[in-house]
C-alpha cells in the first residue's frame, strides 16, 4: 500500500453523533464518486504514508482541509490506499471535538477542486 487509513466503520465504536456520522458517510460517499474509490471513513485522523508518494504531491490545505485534499491528491496519483480497522470512541464537543458543521462545508469544494481544478 501507498497508504493505510484507520477506519472505525470497519471495527467496533461507541455510538456517534447523528450528523457527524451522516456527515462523514456523505463526503466519503462524494469521495468515492469523484475519484473511483471505494473508501469507508475518508475523515479518518489514522492515516500512514509512503514517504515517496508524499514527496510527489503538493498540498495546499489545513485545518480539516487536509482529510479531503491528501485523499484527493493520492487517489488522482493513483497510489493504493489500504484500510484498516481502528478502535474508536468518538468525543462529545466537551471532550475536545473541534470539528464543526462549518469544516464540512469546506470538504465538498476542496475535492471538487481537487478532482478538476488542481494540476495532476
């Protein structure tokens, strides 16, 4: 593999927040659709990478940004992205969650980008 995603979808997990899962399982989706990938968590935090794979991209993004744009840039360079399974307790906003409704109205326009706009 080029790189490994931790997927908590594919192992046990405590319960999510609605829309933070739906949010999740959509922009995957979008994902999935614009690169012909077949990823189940692209949001993931437990990623692993190939250090000469990352030497050939240029990333713009951060902040949350990254998630999709990293994603994006492999997919279009057509490395191999494995998944694992990751234990996962997911945290309430008083427990430290940081991301918010307004991060995911970034991720749609940062793979649209990346998929048309952005130099292979």
């Amino acid at each position: 593999a080029d790189a490994v995603y931790g997927s908590r979808f594919l192992g046990p997990h405590r319960v999510f927040l609605f829309w933070h899962y739906a949010a999740n399982r959509f922009l995957t989706l979008l994902t999935n659709v614009l690169f012909d990938t077949n990823l189940t968590a692209m949001e993931t935090g437990a990623k692993a990478f190939r250090t000469d794979v990352l030497r050939r991209i240029t990333l713009r993004q951060d902040r949350f940004g990254f998630e999709p744009e990293i994603t994006a840039k492999l997919a279009r360079a057509g490395a191999r992205i494995w998944e694992i399974s990751v234990s996962y307790a997911g945290r309430t906003y008083a427990e430290g969650k940081k991301i918010t409704w307004v991060d995911a109205l970034e991720v749609p326009w940062v793979l649209v980008r990346a998929r048309f706009l952005d130099p292979p």
